[in-house]
C-alpha cells in the first residue's frame, strides 16, 4: 500500500438507455462511451444492457481506457448487467434471485431475470475489492406495491450475498439501481444488515439533482406519471460501500447528471447517472465483517421486513388455492367432454349428428385453462416456498439479533 490514499472513481448508470426497444438507443449508447471514455472512472458499473452487441461495441470503444471487462450471461434477454474497470477482475459470480415478480406481468419485464453480481478485483496493488452490481426489481405503484415482497426477499438475498461473498475483500462497493426510496424498509434492511453505507448521505460535497435524485420529471424519457407524488423526482440509484478489513473508506465526492449529455439535445438515460470519489485508506485495526452495531432499530427493520414478507406470502398462498382450484375444474370440464364425446359416439348409430366443431372448441380452451393453471399453480408453489424461506431466515435473525448483549 502507498502512503498516500487511493482515490477510486465510480459511475454507475441505469436505465432505458440501452433497452432494445428505446428511443435512439445506439447513439445513446455511443454517447455513454465517450463520456466515461472522457472522464476516466476507474470502475463503471451498468445496468440494463440488454444488448449483447452494445455491450461489445462499448468493449471495443472503451478498450484503451479499461482493459478490464466483463458482461454477466443470464435469463431469456440477459441480466442486463456490466462492469467496465481499470484493473484487474480477479474472478466473477452471477447468482439469479429466487423471486422476481410474476411470469404473467409481462411489462414487468420477468424474463429479464434481474440477478445480481459481483466482480471481485485488485485495484493497483491495494488489496482485493468486491464490486456487486444489481438491479432490484421496479415497483411500478407505492400506494399498492404487488411487488413489495418480491424486493425485500431481493434485498434479504442481496445483503446476505455480500455478508458471505466479502469476506475475503478490503472494501465493499455496490452500485446499481435499488428501485427503493432512501427510507424503504428494503433499503435500510440492506444497509443495516451488512453495515455499507450511503455514498450520497456520507460525501463531504455533493453536485447534481437536488436531494441527489436520479429520476427526475425534467428528463424527456422519464414516464411522468411515476413522478406525480414527487415533484422533484426519487433517489432510486445509489452507491453503497464500506471496508471489510484493515481499511477506512470516505467518499470526498458525489455528482449526478443532471440533464442532457454535452453537446446534445437528449441525456445519457431515463436515470441519472450517479458519481462518486472514494478515498481508502489502511488503518491500524482491522475492522472485520460484522453487523451494523451502530443501528439500534435493525431488529425493528428486520421484524418490518418479515411482516411485509408474510403479507406477500398469504397472498401467495392464496393465488396458489386460486389457480389449483382452476386447475381442477378445467380437468372436470375435460373429463365431463370425454364422457359426453363418448355418449355422443355411442348414438351415432342411431343417425344422431355429432357436434365436432363445438366439442373440439370447448376442449381446446379446457386444454389452455388447464395447462395456464397448472403452470401458475407451479409457480406460485415456488413462491410460496421462497417466501416460507426468506421468513424463517428472518425469524432466526430476528431472534440472533434479541439475543445479542
């Protein structure tokens, strides 16, 4: 280690700016290019990438300036996921979430299969980082959330993905967007869980959108009727970190974009882009992996967030009663046809005409109610397991946590 503190530059980026689908993707993809091209970050971290070959083309263009990449392979389209670094990435893990949303919520974008990941690097000679990279899944309405439940058991697995995959790094740095408000029990059981702390909250300057938000009503991509209770926009991106071993981390500085990219008429992505400088140091005394002690209300946090999860598991059990009990009928139905077809063959010889059109209709869509219900039912089987899950893990840390002198 120098004598002198190393200074880390980070940008993280989410958003629709590289969705297939979004308005002139490619030149904005390129314009993403040349700024971190231009401002030299020594790690940038992005999310949504959806296009394999954007990915490539970024490689190619950013080559020079970070040699060291690395694109994260998972679900129908991908995880969207990539990590662009000026050293080294020592080894990678993609692990997918166990819930994210409903396969029948197709805006929700489920074959996306949002996961998270972590790229585990050396920066410069100054000890192994791990970078986790990850995207929450979109809440879409706060005042009825159906997914709420789905984004605490990702922030439950995200926390207890970096407890047990840190523990050999100096420093923790995760980017990405969270899809949770500052003062969600997702993000505050996120940041009590595994002590990382917000880079926004702890910067000596701050520069950018006010209240560091990084959807705002200004941005010409943002939907505006997401924005309707929050006229100033939400906080939904962020930069977490904190040191693991004999290391302190301050950040000296945090930016957004706050608008159009230089020189152009439109900006980088529905989100801003978030900025951050971290200086890191060795201290004398290791300062080991261990719960936030200095969050008094964690067990609050933790029974909060249980009690969400148990809502979303009843309503769980329910939908899978539902779809069981359609899946039944449909088969009654099958069965009452079958033996109907064979009461009507059997008076075929008494010159009786046999309806063919009107049977093969009615059996076809018993055969599609049977075979959506069966499929929901498997689902929601799965969930409910899930969810059981995360619940009894939080139980056993709730009670850790009371237990504790």
């Amino acid at each position: 280690i120098t004598p002198s503190p190393p200074r880390c530059d980070i940008l993280s980026l989410s958003g629709r700016a590289i969705r297939y689908l979004s308005k002139r993707r490619q030149e904005r993809v390129q314009l993403i290019g040349d700024a971190l091209r231009r401002d030299g970050f020594d790690l940038a971290l992005l999310q949504e990438v959806w296009s394999e070959q954007d990915y490539s083309d970024l490689k190619v263009k950013l080559g020079g300036c970070y040699p060291f990449s690395h694109y994260f392979r998972s679900g129908v389209i991908g995880s969207g996921l990539c990590v662009f670094s000026r050293f080294p990435i020592l080894d990678t893990l993609l692990y997918q979430y166990s819930l994210n949303g409903y396969p029948y919520m197709v805006r929700a974008g489920w074959v996306c299969e949002e996961p998270r990941s972590r790229a585990g690097g050396g920066m410069g000679g100054h000890g192994p980082f791990a970078l986790p990279s990850c995207q929450l899944h979109a809440e879409y309405c706060r005042e009825k959330d159906a997914y709420l439940p789905h984004r605490l058991v990702q922030a439950w697995e995200l926390a207890q993905f970096i407890r047990h995959t840190s523990k050999a790094a100096d420093v923790v740095l995760l980017g990405g967007d969270l899809n949770m408000h500052p003062e969600d029990v997702g993000i505050r059981l996120l940041r009590g869980w595994t002590g990382l702390r917000d880079a926004f909250a702890e910067a000596a300057r701050f520069e950018g959108c006010e209240d560091g938000c990084t959807l705002v009503p200004n941005n010409c991509f943002t939907v505006k009727s997401e924005l309707l209770p929050f006229p100033l926009g939400i906080r939904i991106d962020y930069i977490l970190y904190k040191a693991v071993s004999s290391f302190t981390v301050k950040c000296e500085e945090l930016k957004t974009t706050t608008g159009t990219a230089p020189g152009m008429d439109i900006p980088f992505s529905d989100h801003e882009a978030v900025m951050a400088t971290l200086h890191i140091r060795r201290q004398g005394q290791a300062a080991g992996d261990t719960l936030d002690t200095a969050e008094p209300t964690l067990a609050d946090v933790v029974t909060e967030a249980r009690t969400e999860v148990g809502v979303g598991l009843r309503a769980a059990q329910r939908q899978r009663y539902s779809t069981g009990r359609m899946a039944v009928l449909a088969l009654l139905l099958l069965l009452l046809q079958a033996a109907a077809a064979l009461g009507a063959l059997a008076g075929l010889a008494a010159g009786q005409p046999f309806p063919k059109l009107s049977f093969s209709l009615l059996a076809f869509l018993a055969i599609g109610v049977l075979l959506l219900a069966t499929g929901l039912h498997l689902f929601h089987t799965m969930e409910v397991k899930m969810l059981q899950g995360t619940e009894e893990q939080m139980r056993m840390a709730l009670r850790a946590l009371q237990e504790r002198p």
